[in-house]
C-alpha cells in the first residue's frame, strides 16, 4: 500500500515547476490529484503526461467567481 492510497491532492499552480513536481510525486504515492492553474496548455500537458490518477481544471485563485464555478 502507498503511503497516499485513498487520498486526494488539490494543488494550485500545477500546470509546470514546483507545482507539477509535486503533483507527479503524490502521483507516484498513491493519490489522486486534481491540479488547477491559469495555464490551461501547460496544465493539460502536465495532467496528460502524470496519467489516469491526475485532473486538470482551468482556475484562478483570484478570482472568486472560479471558486463558485462547477466543474
């Protein structure tokens, strides 16, 4: 059993650097990730290369009116 098996991993920012690294190693560890970030091509890609256990969704921290936007 890995050590974030049955868990969920919401990281902002997700799309490329300190985000992704991140996103890619709760990946490894067993998590399910959603990454948000404003950068909807780098986000995809990241989301794409990480596989099955990661999400992308289009967001902006800033804005309140992406925090009340279904998905």
């Amino acid at each position: 059993m890995n050590r974030l098996d049955d868990k969920v991993a919401l990281i902002t920012g997700g799309a490329r650097g300190q985000g992704a690294s991140e996103a890619e190693l709760f990946a490894a560890a067993g998590a399910q990730v959603v990454i948000t970030d404003v950068l909807e091509d780098a986000g995809r890609e990241t989301a794409e290369r990480i596989g099955d256990s990661c999400r992308f969704i289009a967001h902006d921290v800033s804005s309140e009116a992406d925090w009340r936007r279904e998905q």
